[in-house]
C-alpha cells in the first residue's frame, strides 16, 4: 500500500485530523513536538516569522483534534505530542512528504 493511501485510510478513521494535515503551520509545530515536548517560548523561536495568534490557534487545533496535549505549569505552557493518533498522523505525514499542503 502506498504511504498516500495509509493516510487516506488514517484520515477515514480519523475525520478530525483531515483539517490538520492541510494546516502546514499545524504539521510543522506537530514536527517539532515530534522530538519531546516543548514550551510555548520555545516553539515562538522556532518560528519566529509567526504571529503569536497564528501559532496559539494552531496549537488549540492540534490539542482539540487530540493530535498533541497541553500542559500548564505555574506561568508556563507545553505541548507534547499523543502517543497514539498524534505520533501516527506525524509519522503518516512524513511518509508522504506533505501529501495535502500544497507546495
């Protein structure tokens, strides 16, 4: 099966993340997540050329399809990956080299 098709049949599975996997700043952040959690300062600097509500809503659509989780401690925010549907739809998404963004 080719790697388009795995995600076609994710995504049928998963209708939530069909949104995400055409949101090229969404799969980017999912990327970075991909490595270990990070902090919201910490994804600012990776991309620097983002507007501040750009990358908070892509992060409220990553945590609300269930593709990454939040975590607030004291003053400071985190985001981590889902070991599940988070970690496949990235892996799924590397596969095809972007198969929904356009280019």
């Amino acid at each position: 099966m080719k790697p388009e098709d795995e995600l076609v049949l994710f995504l049928e599975k998963n209708p939530g993340f069909f949104g995400l996997c055409k949101d090229a700043l969404a799969m980017h952040i999912l990327e970075k997540l991909g490595s270990g959690s990070k902090s919201i300062a910490v994804l600012k600097k990776s991309f620097p050329n983002e507007r501040d509500r750009a990358l908070r809503l892509a992060l409220k659509k990553l945590v609300e399809a269930k593709a990454a989780v939040a975590v607030r401690l004291e003053t400071m925010d985190f985001y981590a990956i889902t070991p599940d549907c988070g970690k496949e739809l990235l892996c799924l998404y590397k596969k095809t080299g972007g198969f929904f963004i356009a280019k």
